[in-house]
C-alpha cells in the first residue's frame, strides 16, 4: 500500500475540526487525522507493506522548465530568493514535521527523494513491485498507474478514508474512456487548472475522450492533424496545430516518473514500534495519545 501522503494529510486537515489541539493549543488536526486514516487503511486492507510517500520536491524544477505554469498558482508569496514553497494553510505547515516525527517513531516507511514528487516514487514503487499494489491518493493523477495485468489499483478516497472508489480499469474506462495509460493522454489534452497545466484550448475532457476513442493516442491524434483525410473538425485541427509546442512537452510532466533513485528502506508494516520513547514523547507533548493508541493497536505493537 502506497500512501499519497501530503494528499491525505490535506483531507485529514479539513475533515477533522481544527478545534483538535495539543495542550498548548497547536492545533494538531490533520496529524490525528492522518494517523487514524492510517488505522482504517491497514484494518480494512490488511496489506504486508505500507509507504509513506512524501513531497521532498512539490514543484520540480525539471517539471517547471517544460511548462512554467506547472503548480506556479500554488506558490506562496515571498520576497527572499530561493525555492519555492508551497502555499499552504498557516495553522497546516506546522504539522508537517509532527507528521514526520509520529510516522518515524512507529517505524512506518517514508520516503522522499530530492528534486522529485510523491507522484513520482508511487510511480516508481508501483513499477518495481512484484505483488498486488494499491495506491491511496486523493489526487486523480495517479489513474494513469491503474493496470489490471499488474494488479495495480488507486483507492480514492469518496468520505473520509472508509469509503474508497476502488479503481481498476473497467471503472476507467466507464468514466472516462480510456485505461490507465491512456488518462496522461486525457489529462494533458483537457488541461488541469489545479496543477496549472493549460491543455489544449477548447478540448475538455469529453472530446478528449472521444479523440482518443477514435484515434487510439496522442502521437495518433497529432498524427491525424496533418492528414487531410481524417475525420477531425476544422477548429480541433486548429487548436491542436496552434498547441503543438504544448504537447510535445506536457507528457514529461504529466507522466510520474518511473525512474526515481529510491533509498533503501524497510517497507513492512511495523512488528514493533521503532522508537516507543520517542512516540511517547510525541503523543504526550501534542496531545495525540488517542490516535497513537489506536494505531498501536490496529498495527499491534
């Protein structure tokens, strides 16, 4: 099981009153909210193995000089030089360090890699693993490593982390028309306002749909631009000629990279806790002994 890790941790910070605080009142709603998504995920799946993936790069740079709009809406303004960090709510970034102390403490894998998304060490996880897979992510990005062949399958979270959209290709294909590779073709072509990614102009995701039902991919789509005889309209040849320079870069960054340069590490659920002082620690000072009871518990140690 891989954990989108800073999407949970989203859904847990405005699903969970922030009204949750420790003793001196920092608000700790979205680290409770996480720990007990984690509790629910393991009792309900049972999996052997859980990582979770983490942001050590939310906008790489690689990603930025293809297409400069990439997340360019997500950055926080600042006036010092140097990376760009991501706007997120105030009382949110301080609880991203408790997130990763709590998740050290139990001994559950976590693992980021510099210059790289989560996105793309799910991507690599998911290609490296040689059992069935699924991916927790409340980020539709991910569909494109939805792979029956391979038993890889993205949980999407509906409410809370109890009810999961189980996704596999036939859902897919019900929704949107294409498999699981074919939703970078999707995705790139009607564009994705969240992720600043423009796609083409005037192709949503219906005709999107419906060109790739017809021409089978992008290289075809594009192929079909430059053959008089094919069957597109006059204004979709238009604005795919006119976004020819889009498309040439947009799969790079839409696409997950497969190839991230992994550290070593332990992905097994936890025998035992890694650092019981450490995790006494953390509950007592942010007043999390609750949910880190609980995790205890379901995880049995």
């Amino acid at each position: 099981m891989l954990l989108d890790t800073a999407s949970l941790y989203f859904r847990a910070y405005f699903g969970v009153p922030d009204s949750v605080r420790a003793p001196d009142g920092t608000p700790v709603n979205a680290v409770r909210g996480l720990l007990d998504f984690i509790g629910r995920l393991v009792q309900d799946h049972q999996p052997d193995d859980l990582v979770a993936c983490m942001d050590a790069d939310w906008r790489p740079h690689w990603r930025v000089e293809l297409i400069p709009s990439y997340k360019a809406h997500r950055v926080a303004v600042s006036t010092e030089s140097g990376p760009d960090e991501e706007e997120t709510p105030d009382t949110l970034a301080p609880q991203v360090p408790i997130i990763e102390a709590v998740l050290d403490a139990f001994g559950i894998a976590r693992v980021g890699v510099a210059g790289y998304e989560a996105d793309d060490v799910i991507g690599t996880l998911a290609l490296q693993a040689t059992g069935p897979v699924d991916v927790v992510t409340g980020d539709r990005d991910l569909y494109q490593l939805v792979d029956d062949a391979r038993r890889v399958r993205v949980l999407y979270p509906i409410k809370g982390v109890g009810t999961l959209q189980m996704t596999d290709e036939a859902v897919l294909r019900e929704k949107y028309g294409v498999d699981g590779p074919g939703y970078v073709d999707l995705a790139l072509l009607r564009g994705d306002p969240s992720d600043g990614l423009p796609g083409v102009p005037g192709i949503g995701e219906k005709t999107a749909a419906k060109l790739l039902d017809a021409y089978g991919d992008l290289d075809a789509i594009m192929a079909a631009v430059d053959d008089p005889s094919s069957r597109l309209t006059p204004s979709q040849r238009k604005r795919l000629q006119e976004a020819r320079p889009y498309v040439a870069v947009a799969p790079k960054v839409v696409r997950v990279a497969s190839d991230v340069p992994l550290p070593a590490f332990d992905p097994a659920l936890p025998a035992a806790v890694a650092d019981p002082e450490a995790l006494e620690a953390i509950a007592t000072r942010w007043g999390l002994a609750g949910a880190v009871g609980r995790l205890k518990t379901t995880l049995g140690v």
